[in-house]
C-alpha cells in the first residue's frame, strides 16, 4: 500500500467531524456510535500506520499535494509519531466508548466534532513537519479543547475555559511571532530545512525566535508556571475529555517542544534554553506535586499528578542527551497509559456516584470493587512503585539526569515524588478502607474491559518492558537525532 | 543437591513464597488459603537447606533478563546465611499466620515481603536490589494499611524517603560506572576515585544516600520513628518476620555498602580518623550506640507489649549496627551472629505476643497475669525468648553479644561498650516486665478461661526457639559459618567453644554449670527451703502502702520513676519531630496552592509575562 | 509612494503587541482582556506581514504586469489569513465563554470569577 494513505491520518477525522451534523438525525446514541466507528477506523489507520514504518524501519513522509519539501508542506511520520498517532486514536476510541455514559449534556453531536477535531489537531502535530502548519495544528487542538473545557455549560467550566483561552491566546500569539522571526531570517518554514539553516542564523534572532517558540509551547506543555490554566481545565472538562487532554493533548505540545529545541540544536544558545527547560519543568513536578498533596477532589489531585508528570517527562527531554529522549518518550507511553486510566476510573466514579469529591471515593472498593481495583493499579503505578511500568521509565530520567550533570534536579523530583505517594496513599486508603454506604454499583462492561486492559498494560510493560523500551527507545531515537531527521525529508535540491 | 536442580534453586527461593502468595489469596477459603501460604513459606527454606553444601562452597548465579535491565542473583555462603534465617523465620511466621489471620490478604502481602527479602539478598546488582527491596517495602506496607493508616502513612513516607535516596544513589553510580553490578561498580568507582574521576563530595553522596535508604529499614535513631506503630499495629505473626527479617534487610544493605564495595569502604580511609578510628565507621558505631541507648530506655517506659518489643527490637539492631561500626573482625562476627540470634529470639518473641493477643485480646501489661499455667508451652518459649534477649547464657543471644562486646573492647571503643552494657542492663529490665507482669501473679478474672496457644502457632514458635538454644550451646557452628565470609578473627575451638583473641567463650561448660547450679537450687528449694504458700493476691506489693495515683505494680507505671527522672529528655521527641515537619510540609504546600494557583487569571498571566521578560533580557544581553 | 523605513512598521506591530500585553496584565474587565488578546493577534499579524515585505514591491496577486519579480514574498501573507482565521475563531469562542460566565456569575470582573482555584 501506498504510504501517502497515511494522509489518512488527518483527512478521516477532518472528513467524519463535518458528517456529524448529517448524523445528527438518527439521534444522541447514533452520533456516538459514529464517533466510536470513526476512532475505530482511525486506530486501524494508525495501526497500519505503526506497523509499516516499524516494519520498514523508513519514516512515512506524505507530501501534500505532491510538492516536494520545502515548497510543499510534508507530513513526517517517524518512529515517534508513528507510535504516537496510534496512541492518540487507541485513547479517543477508548474515550469515545466512555462517552457513552458520561456526557449526557446536549447538543452531543457538537461534542462529537469536538472530539473528532481534538483528536485531529493532536494527530496533526505530531506528525506535521512544518513550522507553521504546526501552529496551525496547534490552534486547532486549542480552540478545540477550549471549546470542550467549557462543554459541560457550568459556571466553573466557563472560568476554566476562559483562564485557558488567556493564556493559551497569549502564548500562541508568541509562538507566531518566533515563527515570524525564524521565517524572516531563513525564508522557510520546513523543519528540516530549518534544522539545516540552524547554525547559520544571526544569533540574536535566533535566540529570540527559539525562545519565543518554547514559550508558547511551554504553555501547551503546562510547564511551570504557565501552567496554571491546566488544573482548572481538567477539573471541569468532561471526564473522557479530560483523559484526552493528559493522555495525548499535553504530550503533543511536549512533543513539539522536544522536536524544536532539538532541531535547532546547532543554534546559539541552545545550551541556556535547554538549562531554563530543565529548570521549569523541575519546579513544574515540585508545584504540582505540592499542590495536590491537600487536594479534595480526587479529579483535580490526579490533574496536577498528571502535571507534575509531564514535568519529569520535560526534565527527562530537556536534560540534551539520547537516553534522556528515550526515556522521556517511554514516560510519555506509560504516563498515557496511567492517566487514562486513572482519569477514566475517576471519571466514572464521578458520573456514578455524583461527584469526584474524596468523599465519593469512600468505600469504593466495596461499592465499585473493579473500578476501584483499577484505579488502584492506577494510582501504585503513578506513584512508581516497581512492577509497574512508570518505574522503569522513572528510573531511566533519575539516571539520564544525573548522568547530565542534573543530580540536584533529579534530587528535587524525587523527594517530590514522595509527597505524591502520600496523597495516591491517601485515596487507596479511603478506597479499600474508608466507610461504606452499603450500595453496590453496577459497572459497565465496556469500561471494565476498558481498564482491565489498560490494567493488564501497566502491569506487563513493568514486569517486562522490554518491547515497550525498544519502542521508546526508537521514538526517541527519532526526535533525538536530527541529522536523519534532515536526511529523511527529500527536500527539494538536497534530497535525491 | 541432586533434589533440586541448581539451576532451580534461585528462582524457587525468590518467587515461590510469591506465587503462593497469590494463589493463597485468589483461592481464599479456610485451610486451602492456609496450606498454600504455608507450602510457599516451606519451599525457600527447604531448597536453602539442599543447597547449603553447594552455596557454602561456591555459589549459584541465576540472571534475569528483562531486557532493560538484566537482574543478576548469587547464592553464596553470605546471601545463604542471610537467606537461610529469613527462610526460617518465614516459615514460622507462616505457621503463625494460619493460626492468627483468616484473610487471603494478609497471605498474599506478607509473602509478597518474604520474596522481596529474598531478592534483597541474593541480589548482586542495584537493580534487582531495589526492585526487590521496594517489593518488600510494599508487602509490609499494606499490611499496615490495612490496620492503622496513621502509622502506615509515617512508614510509607520513610520508606519512600529511603527508597528514593537508594534510587538516586544507584543514579549517581550508575551515571559514573555505566554498570549496576555491586563489584563492576566498586571496582570502577573505585578506580574513577583515585584517578580523579569522580570527586569525593560525590562518592560522599553516594555513601550516605546509601545509608540514609538503609537507616530507615534498619531503625537506625532518628529514623526510627516508624518501627513502633508499623510492628505494633499489624498481624503480630507477621511482625515476627518483620522485625525480625526485614530490618536485617537493612542491616544487609549496611553490610554491602561496607564490604561488598570496597569502593566505599575506601571512603572510610579518604574520611580520615577521629581520635584513632576511622571517621566513617565511628560514625556508624555511635549511630548504633545511640540507636541502643535511646531505643532501650523507651522500650523500658512502655505499657504495652507491643510497642516494648518494637522499641526493643530497635535497639537490638541498634547493637548489630553499632558492631559493623567498630569494624573489627571479632565485632563483624558478633554482629553476624546477632543477626542470627536477634532474628530468631525477637521472631519468636512476636509469635508469643501474637498467641497472647489471639487467646486474650489484650496489649497491655495491666490487664495480663498469671498466665504461665494456662499457657505453659507458650510461657516455656518465652521464657527461652527472655533468656536469649537478655543475654543470658547458654542462649545464641548472649554468644552474639559477648562476641560484639569483645570486639568493642579490642577496638579501644570504651564508650561504645559501655553502651552495650547499658543496653543489656535496660533489656534485662524490660523483660523481666515482660516474663512477670503476663506470665506471674494474680489473673485478672477474665483470663480464667485462656487456652493454650493454638498448635500452628505453637508449631511456629518452637521453629524459632529451638536455634536459639542450639546456637547458644554450640556457637561455633555459627560461627564456622560466619568465617566463611568473613574474617572475623574469631576462633572455633570446637562446636561448644570459641574464642576471641582476648578470651574463650565454652558454652557447653557454662550450660553444664548452670545446670548444675540450678539443680542444686531447685533441691534446696524442695527439701530446705523455708516456704511459705500464699495466695497470688497478696505477693506484690512489698509492704509498701498502696494508692490509686502512685501505683507502681509491676503491671502499672512500673517504671515511671525512671520516666520521672528522665523527664528533661523526654521532652524531645523525634515522633514529635517529624510530625511537625509534616504539618510544615502540608502547610507549605497549602500556602503554594493558595498562593500560586490563585484562581485570578490576570495573576496567571503575569506569570508567562515574567517568563517573557526572563527570555527577554536573556536574548537581547 | 514612498514606504516608510521596514523598521517603523515592526515597532508598530511591536507597540500593538505590548499594548495589547498591557491591557491583558492590568484591565480587570473580561471584555477587555479580550480585546486586548485581540489587539496582541493584530500586532503578530502585522508584524508576519512586514517581515515578508520587499521594498517597493505590491501585494502578491497575480494580475496584470505584477508577476512573482514584482509581487512582495507571498507565504506570510497566506500565513496571516491563516492567522486571522484562527484568531476570529478564538475570539469568537472567547466572547461565548465570556456570555456564560456572565449568566453565571453576574460579573466580568475576572476578580470575582475565581471559583476554580487552589
């Protein structure tokens, strides 16, 4: 088969989201089972996808229209992009299947294009291979997700989305204008050109268009402290949504931001933008991790565990070595494992017993033993306790930290991590031992199956990671390493 | 050696308690739950036993290959004496938990440790060390979720603070070495050292990372504060094997840092000496000086069974580590030894607890008495426990103790002994407390119908109670072991008899005249002595008036007149301590959640304008 | 005509920006915070725009005697129209928010709009 299908990737979702309306018709359950069809065929695409690129060991590159780089704007699936689309259509169609029983709010079928659209913009950018059409990308996962965050028609979910569109207005508006800058100065928009062009800029352009661009992406990255719309919006997006959002949402602007800073690895002053990522994302996992110690909504706790996370998935990108990358992407795996799952149980709690409050969690292992079960795994995972699989990835950023010369930074993120086994000890306890109201819950099967599976993953990628690590380990090989980055785009004049 | 495959024995060891441990808790019903827990407990201790010939004379590697991280294992005569005493204690823990526990979630967690200890010991690289040793951590720790959350929570945060350091030590050894194997990594970390590779701030780090991670398993004052509520407030049976397996866990981790890496053990040369002795050993013997001295007097002022032996078996492992400090090889051996010998007396003194509680329901001294004749077998072994506790001859814990006594007294450490000898004089009060308050004197009348221990239970003490009285007559055969490994120094005249370079213990002498001795009293005592039967309701109170505020019967208070007089100490108290830093920490990350994320969106963008300005500055300068 | 020098029109677009800043930091109306976002959006744009302009050349619409020697480059113009797409539709779900916020919380004072916090 063609790889060109693999436009496929970003033409399906954009193509399904306008059918919604004519969808609509049949009804609220018609227009999720659409939506389940849809991710379905989406995951299946990306399979494909996954498999031909791990298959051949060559990145996909799709070049629009049929023009060549840099004239024409080119896809790049690679080793990491290639893995993450499919972890972004596996989680939207895990999420499509819960939202069958938690988003009951009408109009369903705008939260279906939404949806749809969401998992587009996320698709896009990872697999984008140009400056601006990133930025486009970007916008679309944004106004997207502003426009989920504000779904539920509450009060608070309004605040939530207005807080996000601030600063995430602010933050792309810079974004553009490093673009703006980066463009003047090299007459391209290519990411790999520009990785070609990096070291030939004029500095202080460079220096500032460079950090302008982190600086955008750092507020899609929820890295400290741009990062305080990021709780708000979790708490109050729908619960499938909210899974999305720490699951693929925050890691394609982790992505993106890994991508440039590395392509642009020859440029002046490199070495400081990587020493304030470092830094940022240290306090991010230190905030956070403080932050939801007292926390009593047990969705809002898991939203800042989840922040503090991406923060160790930052120092683990940011630290400028290999492993560093490697481990950083096998994080990412594992962190969006986790959090879907622990963002699903939650979330169904939330939609069974009315609310997300600790008191709802009360006795839940007797009340919901399955879910409960899950989200146990869940939180013993995130904690990084061994056998699961966020120790592995844990342990390889502890040592790619100190071996860069990072032993204070990773220091501060372990003894941060203390405090988040407190307050994950905190719910397993009220779980399993905290006071029972005597109801007993029934509980989907779908979604049980849902988190027996994600249950099943935890726990064989941490008693055997290896095929996981060989992953990470290309993926990150991918963004990590440039030089076939440029090689693998047939640019026009400089391919063959 | 031919029953079991050398190539099985490793991995039968490590993860069969495990298994079972599963199976006992997915097939929970009464007696299946019990024989498979105690199937999984059985196996490690039998195959040790079939390997000891091979273990003893080389060892038996298996690796794990994960793939990320091959996990290398070694089975030799030290990872076998260590292994082979936690087996044992598992297995009596075992037979303790079929009497004491009827849910499979006690089975599956407290065998989930016993594997982890398992792993700690035959571990030969970092890795496997830590994976297992978090396992461990883990089965203890929900074992005292279930019970107490206060108390697992204080547990679990020390632990985690322990785990951590250990991680970020094995990092920082890692990052210089690429290698995770305890001699690669010793060796290179050692050669980086001399070369200059590596600076000596940060082998510093490491080293006392290392022991911080193992402080806290071994109890080592201050971070002892879990210990009371953690073995108190759990399956007593299963405190036998937590008290007396896991904190050797700890002990081992100290015994790694200090021999098996001689990278480290250099430090201790680099650290210079202090009077005489090497700064970095000195150290370690005052830490487990203090640990003995401070764990002691508070085992002494306690009023409940539990929390006694909790603090006591602190301060024993205080004696261990106070040993190791003293770094001479008749210390090292004592200290070995009383690996043993503590494991086995303080493993059995917990079994005793746990058949006391499950017969009376009772914690505390005044509500125990007279007990020795409704319990004889039970009142038998503890009085074999009190002895060997103790120190009194011819139990294995006064062979271990004489031996680390001696090794001080070698070392020119005055005070250290001294220590030692306050710490025996403080146990031998608190256990006389122990042996009189529950076992003699008036019964309360609501323990009139008290039944002896049941036989699990029974079965389980008498696996513990036996070595202590097998070591403690023959103490060369321990010590023939221990000089396998290590050169202590210490002579093995015979089986009954060793000696030190300053003096010769004969255990079999000495128990031959004790029983002589206590022959000739007990005929004085049927046939001359001037006896008098009085009821038990009148025997203790010496004459001395008795008020309802200032009662100090044995059972009661007994002790508060040494309370009294330490009053200006007890003032201070590290459990105090870190409960306030805990309400600091919490009130700090309240203060930052309030502060930071301040719900006022213009607030959050002034943040990203700060970080503007920040790469602002940065790109025009 | 004469066109001013290229460096007026990037502190135009540079003034709009900080203006805009200006108004997000300080302006406690909701409404204006959102006008000022606006303002920030305009500023970038015009900014792409003057990045991609040549001196004495026209707007890059083919026509009559202006082919691609005589035309200004044209990529950041087509940038800016994707620009302003995006920004209409950001604005435009911004006011929307900003309707329900007022339904429920009866203000646009974004000081009295802090439910979520902590």
């Amino acid at each position: 088969m063609n790889g060109q299908y693999a436009s496929l990737l970003v033409a399906l979702p954009l193509i399904s989201a306008f059918f919604v309306p004519l969808i609509k018709g049949l009804g609220g359950r018609a227009i999720k089972y659409y939506l389940t069809l849809i991710t379905a065929l989406q995951a299946g695409v990306a399979a494909w996808v996954f498999k031909t690129v791990y298959t051949t060991g060559k990145p996909i590159i799709v070049m629009a229209g049929g023009w060549r780089p840099p004239v024409g704007i080119d896809l790049y699936i690679g080793h990491f992009a290639a893995l993450f689309v499919l972890i972004v259509a596996l989680v939207s169609f895990f999420m499509a299947i819960f939202s069958f029983d938690s988003v009951s709010t009408e109009p369903t079928d705008k939260y279906a294009m939404l949806f749809l659209l969401l998992m587009l913009g996320a698709t896009g950018m990872i697999a984008t291979g140009d400056i601006f059409n990133l930025f486009v990308f970007m916008e679309i996962t944004s106004i997207t997700a502003y426009a989920l965050t504000a779904y539920n028609k509450t009060g608070e979910a309004a605040e939530a989305a207005m807080k996000y569109i601030v600063l995430g207005g602010i933050g792309s508006s810079f974004f553009l204008i490093g673009i703006a800058l980066i463009y003047g100065s090299t007459g391209t928009l290519n990411m790999a050109q520009l990785a070609q062009l990096a070291g030939s800029i004029n500095p202080t352009v460079i220096k500032v268009g460079l950090s302008l661009l982190v600086f955008g992406l750092a507020v899609e990255a929820e890295l400290f402290p741009l990062n305080a719309w990021a709780p708000d919006a979790y708490q109050a997006a729908p619960h499938p949504v909210t899974a999305m959002f720490s699951a693929f949402v925050v890691k394609a602007g982790l992505y993106a931001l890994a991508r440039l800073v590395y392509l642009f690895s020859h440029a002046a002053g490199w070495d400081f933008i990587l020493k304030l990522l470092v830094i940022m994302a240290t306090l991010t996992v230190f905030a956070a991790e403080f932050s939801a110690l007292r926390q009593r909504d047990v969705k809002r706790m898991i939203a800042y565990s989840s922040i503090s996370q991406v923060g160790l998935i930052a120092l683990a990108l940011s630290v400028g070595s290999q492993l560093g990358v490697q481990a950083g992407v096998f994080h990412m795996i594992n962190h969006a494992v986790v959090k879907t799952l622990l963002f699903l149980t939650v979330g169904y709690v939330g939609v069974k017993v009315g609310g997300t409050g600790i008191e709802n969690f009360s006795g839940l292992g007797r009340k919901m033993p399955l879910t409960a079960f899950a989200l146990t795994v869940g939180a013993l995972a995130a904690v990084g306790i061994p056998l699961f699989n966020i120790f592995w990835s844990k342990v390889w950023i502890i040592i790619a930290s100190i071996e860069q010369g990072y032993a204070w930074e990773a220091g501060v993120v372990l003894a941060a991590s203390v405090v988040e086994a407190v307050y994950y000890l905190r719910l397993i306890h009220t779980m399993w031992f905290g006071g029972w109201d005597g109801i007993r819950i029934r509980e989907s099967l779908p979604l049980g199956t849902i988190a027996l599976f994600l249950v099943l993953l935890i726990l064989a990628i941490g008693v055997y990671p290896n095929p996981f690590w060989t992953l990470a380990k290309s993926a990150g090989t991918d963004i990590f390493n440039v030089s076939r980055y440029i090689a693998n785009v047939p640019l026009m004049g400089v391919g063959p | 050696m031919t029953l079991v495959p050398e190539a099985y024995v490793v991995p039968l060891t490590l993860f069969s308690p495990l298994v079972f441990g599963v199976l006992a808790w997915l097939f929970d019903r009464d007696w299946i739950r019990e024989i498979l827990g105690v199937i999984g407990a059985a196996v490690p201790v039998t195959v040790l036993s079939l390997a000891y010939e091979k273990a003893s004379s080389g060892t038996i590697s298996y690796t794990i290959d994960t793939g990320v991280f091959k996990l290398h294992f070694v089975l030799n005569s030290l990872s076998w004496y260590f292994a082979f005493i936690g087996a044992l204690v598992g297995i009596a823990m075992a037979f303790g938990l079929s009497s004491t526990s009827r849910r499979g979630y006690d089975w599956l967690f407290s065998l989930m440790s016993f594997t982890g200890v398992m792993g700690v010991f035959l571990a030969r690289d970092f890795v496997s060390l830590f994976l297992f040793w978090e396992l461990m951590t883990f089965g203890s720790f929900m074992m005292v979720l279930r019970r107490n959350r206060h108390e697992s929570l204080k547990y679990f945060v020390l632990s985690v603070i322990g785990a951590y350091s250990m991680l970020l030590a094995i990092g920082m050894v890692y990052a210089k070495t690429g290698t995770l194997d305890y001699a690669m990594a010793s060796q290179t970390l050692l050669l980086l050292t001399k070369m200059g590779g590596v600076s000596k701030a940060y082998v510093d780090t490491i080293f006392a990372l290392f022991l911080l991670a193992f402080g806290v398993k071994a109890g080592v004052v201050p971070l002892h504060v879990w210990a009371p509520g953690a073995y108190g407030e759990n399956d007593q049976s299963y405190t036998s094997f937590f008290s007396g397996v896991l904190s050797k866990a700890g002990v081992y981790g100290f015994i790694i840092t200090l021999f098996v890496m001689p990278s480290l053990y250099g430090i201790y040369f680099a650290m210079g000496t202090f009077h005489g002795h090497l700064t970095g050993t000195y150290l370690i013997a005052w830490a487990g000086a203090v640990t003995v001295v401070v764990a002691s007097f508070l085992a002494v002022l306690q009023e409940d069974i539990r929390k006694l032996l909790a603090y006591s078996s602190v301060g024993q492992v205080g004696y261990i580590i106070l040993a190791l400090g003293v770094f001479n090889g008749v210390a090292v051996g004592g200290a070995m030894f009383h690996v043993l010998s503590h494991a086995m007396f303080k493993g059995l003194f917990w079994l005793i607890s746990a058949a006391l509680i499950l017969r009376t329901g009772k914690t505390r001294f005044e509500d125990f008495g007279g007990l020795a004749e409704k319990m004889p077998v039970t009142f038998a072994m503890a009085l074999i426990a009190v002895l060997s506790l103790a120190g009194i001859p011819p139990m294995a814990g006064f062979a271990s103790k004489w031996l680390i006594y001696e090794g001080a007294i070698q070392a020119h450490m005055p005070l250290v002994a001294g220590t030692i000898f306050l710490g025996s004089a403080l146990a031998f009060a608190y256990v006389v407390r122990f042996l009189y308050a529950v076992w003699f004197g008036q019964r309360p009348s609501d323990l009139d119908d008290v039944r002896e221990a049941p036989l699990p239970l029974l079965v389980g003490m008498t696996i513990l109670a036996i070595p202590n009285i097998v070591f403690g007559i023959a103490p060369g055969l321990a010590v023939r072991l221990i000089n396998r490994f290590f050169n202590t120094n210490i002579t093995v005249n015979s089986y009954y008899s060793i000696s030190t370079p300053t003096g010769t213990y004969n255990a079999l002498s000495v128990t031959l005249v004790l029983i002589v001795g206590l022959a000739i009293a007990g005929l004085i005592y049927i046939y001359g002595a001037n006896a008098r039967k009085i009821k038990v309701t009148n025997t203790y109170q010496s004459g001395n008036p008795v008020t309802e505020e200032y009662n100090l019967v044995i059972r009661r208070n007994f002790y508060r007149p040494l309370a009294e007089a330490l009053d200006f100490w007890l003032k201070y108290s590290w459990d105090r301590f870190y409960e306030r830093l805990a309400n600091l920490t919490e009130d700090f990350a309240d203060w930052l959640r309030e502060g930071f994320y301040n719900g006022n969106v213009q607030s959050y963008s002034w943040y990203l304008a700060i970080i503007l300005l920040i790469l602002a500055i940065w790109g025009v300068l | 005509m004469s066109v001013p020098h290229i460096g007026l029109y990037y502190f135009g677009a540079l003034s709009l920006v900080l203006v805009g800043i200006y108004g997000v930091l300080v302006k406690k109306n909701l409404l204006k915070i959102l006008i000022s976002l606006s303002i920030v959006e305009t500023g970038v744009n015009l900014l792409l725009i003057s990045v991609g302009y040549i001196t004495g050349r026209s707007a890059p619409i083919l026509s009559e005697g202006i082919g691609p020697k005589q035309a200004v480059d044209p990529i950041p113009q087509a940038l800016v129209l994707t620009a302003i797409v995006i920004g209409v539709a950001t604005t435009a779900m911004a006011l929307s928010v900003a309707i329900t916020l007022y339904e429920k919380y009866g203000t646009l004072n974004i000081e009295e709009i802090r439910r979520l916090r902590g």
